[in-house]
C-alpha cells in the first residue's frame, strides 16, 4: 500500500495545479464589497464647472464605470455595457481613468455614451481611494451608497446575465433607508 | 564601426534611464522617515505586475502608489501601520507580500508545517514496514550453494 503514496501525492498535486490553471490572477477578491463607495467629487467631463461625485447618485442604484480612451480592454466591453444600459435602464457614472479630455470625449463620439455622467479623474487619486488596479472596473452600487459587486476586467455577456442583471433586479427591490 | 559604437551606446543609455525609473528622488524630514518609506516600497505588491513590488515595478499604477504613499508619509505623517491599513483596505491583503496571519491564511502558514509533518508519518510507517520484513535465515548448506554460485558468475 505504502509504495503507492508517492502517485497519490503526485495525483493530488496535478489537480491543485489544474485547478490553479483555471484561477484568474487578476480577480482578486475587493475588500471594498460591502463597504461605502468611496466618497468623491470631480469635475464632469462635458461640463468641467459642475462637480459630479458619489453623492449625485445617492437613493438608487447605479454602477461606477472605470475607463480610459487608452485602454483597450475598455473597448471591448462597451459594446456590452452600452447593451446592459439599455436594456435595464441603469444609471452609470463613468470615471474617466487618467485620461486626457479631449480624447476621452473623441471615444464617446465614436462609440457612443452609455454614461449617464462621466467624472474626470485626471490623476487617478480617486481611482486609487477605490482600489482600482487595472481598468476597466465596474462597481455596482446599491441605494444606500454600498458597494455591493466590484467587477475587474472587462464585461462580457456571459457576466451581465448570470451576475449583473439579477443583482440589478435585487438591488431595485431593496428599500433605500 | 562608429555607427555600431554609436548604436550601442544608444542602447545602454535607454537600458540604464529604463532601470532608474522605478525609483523617484525623495526628500524626506528625517532618516526614519526614509527607512519607513524604503521598507513599504519592498513590502507592497504592485497589482498590475504582480509579482513585483512597489520598488521595482515600473508600472504606471505602481508610480500612483509610490506618490500616494510618499504623500500619506511626509504630508499626512501616518505611521507605517496606517498607510498599510489604508492600501489594504483598498485593495485587500493581496497587496501585502507578506499575508498576515489570520483565518483565512492560517492554511498558507501552518501548510508547511502539515507537510513536514506528514512526511515524518510517512517516513515511521516506511520504516516500520521494512523492520517487520522477517530476515531470511541462511544454514551453511545454503551459505556454501551461494557462494558455489557467486563463483561460478566470475568464471
């Protein structure tokens, strides 16, 4: 019996390892699920005089959106998100990541605006107060200001239907105080 | 050949400002200020390259955090502690190279250990096992019909 320890150690590692295989190293769990969104308040992007910030969305559910005209991902997942907006008529506030102005506004032209605001966080500090690490991330907020989903990476179709869309429908149903 | 010279000069140069950029100048208020400052920059995970630290990544986010903890030290003056408490609170344990010790991690510290010691088990049983094999007996008849035949080999 001994002499078959050394394969079933070998056996139980090869499934660790396969298993790991499968773990996206980027999805590190956010601490910041649960917590309050972090308190912020910048200029709008259209209109640079106006300040924008978690307190303009404050009573309903609305989901922040980390972006950047620089980033390629981003791209890829508008089409989706522009999508998810439409069909659920969700209030998104994006957060224009380290970004120049001009160009930020050149990409929604081009590909359109599903924001409802877009905040400009020209030196990242808010990015950095809410743990973001690598654009695009989408924060799903609830209506009393908690964070209650935190999504890294770029969204695909797969993740608005099993995730977003029912927490969307959760999160409405929620009472506000 | 001064062409070449020239390239490869060229080449050094970029190599050198590439492997200065991780490191800003810093003026600090005092030394210990300076030994906080150098000691989190090791022991801070950058989150875009992962398996490298604040120090030596050249990351853009990394280059934010840097600012942010420089900021957060001689600005703010928050202790060692606090600007830990602050990224983690931000951006999990994961941003700490070394994980604290708590539940969630009790299986990444004590693993080891486990391991070690079920190999010591593994290791008694082994042992065991071999001791009990019965020792075979050997009468002379059986000595010299060896031997006969451990000769008969060399021929």
């Amino acid at each position: 019996m001994i002499r078959y320890l050394p394969l079933g150690g070998f056996v139980i590692l090869l499934a660790l390892l396969y298993f790991g295989l499968g773990n996206d190293p980027r999805n590190i769990p956010s601490p910041l699920v649960g917590k309050p969104v972090p308190v912020f308040s910048l200029p709008e992007l259209y209109d640079p005089a106006k300040k924008v910030g978690s307190e303009t969305m404050k009573g309903k559910v609305w989901m922040l959106s980390v972006w950047a005209s620089w980033c390629v991902s981003c791209r890829a997942e508008h089409a989706v998100v522009s999508q998810f907006v439409k069909d659920t008529q969700l209030d998104v506030m994006g957060l224009n990541y380290k970004d120049e102005s001009p160009d930020a506004k050149a990409w929604l032209s081009q590909f359109g605006n599903p924001y409802s605001l877009v905040a400009v966080d020209a030196d990242g500090l808010v990015g950095i107060d809410s743990g973001v690490y690598g654009v695009p991330e989408s924060y799903l907020v609830d209506k009393k200001g908690i964070i209650r989903h935190k999504f890294t990476g770029p969204i695909n179709q797969k993740i608005v239907d099993d995730t977003l869309k029912p927490l969307v429908q959760t999160l409405r149903g929620e009472t506000a105080s | 050949m001064r062409l070449l010279h020239t390239f490869m000069l060229l080449i050094l140069l970029a190599l050198s400002s590439a492997a200065q950029a991780g490191i800003e100048v810093r003026d600090f208020d005092n030394p210990e200020q300076r030994e906080v400052y150098d000691k989190l920059m090791y022991e801070l995970r950058c989150l875009v390259c992962q398996n490298e630290n604040l120090a030596a990544s050249n990351a853009d986010l990394a280059k934010d955090l840097r600012d942010e903890v420089y900021e957060m030290l001689t600005q703010k003056k928050l202790s060692e502690a606090e600007i830990k408490k602050f990224l983690v609170d931000r951006y999990g344990d994961f941003v700490l190279y070394k994980p604290p010790v708590k539940k969630s991690t009790a299986l990444l510290w004590a693993g080891p250990f486990i391991l070690l010691l079920l190999g010591f088990v593994i290791l008694f049983f082994v042992l065991r096992h071999n001791r009990r094999q019965p020792k075979v007996k050997l009468d002379n008849n059986k000595h010299d019909e060896i031997k006969k035949l451990l000769e008969s080999e060399d021929k």
